[in-house]
C-alpha cells in the first residue's frame, strides 16, 4: 500500500492527513489481502521509545558541567562513566570484527578513568558534541512521531505507531536511519533511567570506579553492543 505523506514541515495538514488514513493504516497490518483476518503485528514502539530517550536526555543534561570541580565533587566521578561508556563505543566501533566487548570495555575503564578524572570539563564537550549530533540525525523522525502520537490528534498509541511504521518504510531513505537511533536508543534510555539512582549514588559515594569494575561491568559490557550500533549510525551515516 503506498502512502502519500504531506511534508513535516507542515504539521497541521500532516496531522488531518493522518487522522484520515489511521484506521486504514492499522486494517493493512490486521486484515489480509482476502479480507481474512491476519495475526496482529506489533509495530516499533517508536512513541514510547522515543519519550524515554528524551526523559534521558533530560537526565544528562543534568549532569554537564563547563567548569573544573573539586576532587571531592559528585559530578567529576559521574563523568568518569559518562566518558568510559562514550570512548568504550567509539573504540568497539574502530575495531576489528568479531569485536570482543568485554576486552573492548575494559580498555576503555584503563583509559578513560584516569582521562575523565582529570579533565571532566572535556567528558562534558564530548557528551553534548553527541547529544547534538543525536538531535540533528534524529530531527525528522522526532517531528513525524510528534505530528501522529499526540493528544491533539487523538490517535491511539498502538495505531500512532502503525502509522509511523508505514511512513517511515514507505520514506525510508528519509527516515530509516533515524528510526534505528530512536528505537535502539529506547531501551538503552530505559536502562539508564532505571540504573542512574545507583550511578548517582556511585558518584556521591565516590565508588564510580568499583561499580566500572564490578557493580555494573556485566550490564556495561551487555549493552555496549547497542552503544555501538549507535555511535556507528550516528557517525558512519551522513
């Protein structure tokens, strides 16, 4: 089924466009060419994905910093992880295949550790070089999920992401790449929202490098993987 989309640049004929084919949006997913019921396919929870990864943006910006800190200062040990976990994704991405994470992992501990301690004015520059890079790959996907997931268009949540599933596989070369950062990052978001109490504590504590090491190396090393897929969609994409 082909979709003609109307450009997001004009967002409120976008969102009558959509309120006009949602229902036969969601029926393509549902019913069969012969009218017959189809099992029902779960789109990409882009809506949901892609609040969580503003919610963890929110909490990052929250630890920035653009001047030197006491040693003693909770946000120069929160940097040490912030700075290990960006330079362990960057060296995964510039290795060799297969990529052996753990070894990856800890090579970036080993260097960025005694790096982020020193210069955690630098961690912060990194972090919002990323975060802005984040923003501008990710921008029309951010205004498409905006436009057809919201209150105003009383769409439902499940046909808002029907919806958006079939415009970004009929506008692919616009939007897949996007759609991959958003919805990769969503889980990973999830996993930060939920751990940073005990990162923050960690840094409070003054026991980042302990939790590197042992507290949460194995849930380091697990989703670095998809840091990777992530940093190499950011800067392997133009």
């Amino acid at each position: 089924m082909k979709l003609y989309i109307f450009p997001v640049a004009e967002p409120e004929m976008y969102r009558f466009a959509c309120l006009l084919i949602v229902c036969a949006s969601a029926l393509a997913y549902e019913v069969g060419s012969d009218g017959a019921s189809a099992p029902a396919i779960k789109p990409p929870q882009y809506n949901k994905c892609l609040k969580s990864l503003r919610k963890a943006e929110q909490v990052l910006a929250t630890h920035q910093t653009n001047k030197k800190m006491p040693v003693t200062h909770s946000e120069r040990h929160y940097a040490m992880m912030l700075g290990v976990l960006q330079y362990a994704a960057k060296l995964a991405s510039n290795t060799k295949k297969p990529v052996n994470y753990d070894e990856v992992y800890l090579t970036a501990v080993d260097r960025e550790v005694p790096h982020a301690w020193s210069d955690p004015v630098n961690v912060t520059k990194i972090i919002k070089e990323e975060l802005s890079l984040l923003l501008a790959r990710t921008n029309d996907i951010r205004d498409l999920i905006d436009s057809v997931c919201n209150d105003k268009s009383k769409v439902r949540t499940s046909d808002c992401n029907y919806l958006v599933d079939l415009i970004v596989k009929e506008h692919s070369k616009r939007y897949n790449t996007a759609a991959k950062i958003v919805l990769t990052l969503g889980p990973l978001s999830d996993f930060y929202l939920n751990s940073n109490a005990a990162f923050e504590r960690a840094a409070k504590n003054h026991s980042i490098v302990p939790l590197l090491l042992s507290g949460y190396k194995k849930e380091f090393v697990n989703v670095l993987p998809k840091l990777t897929d992530v940093y190499n969609l950011l800067h392997l994409h133009s």
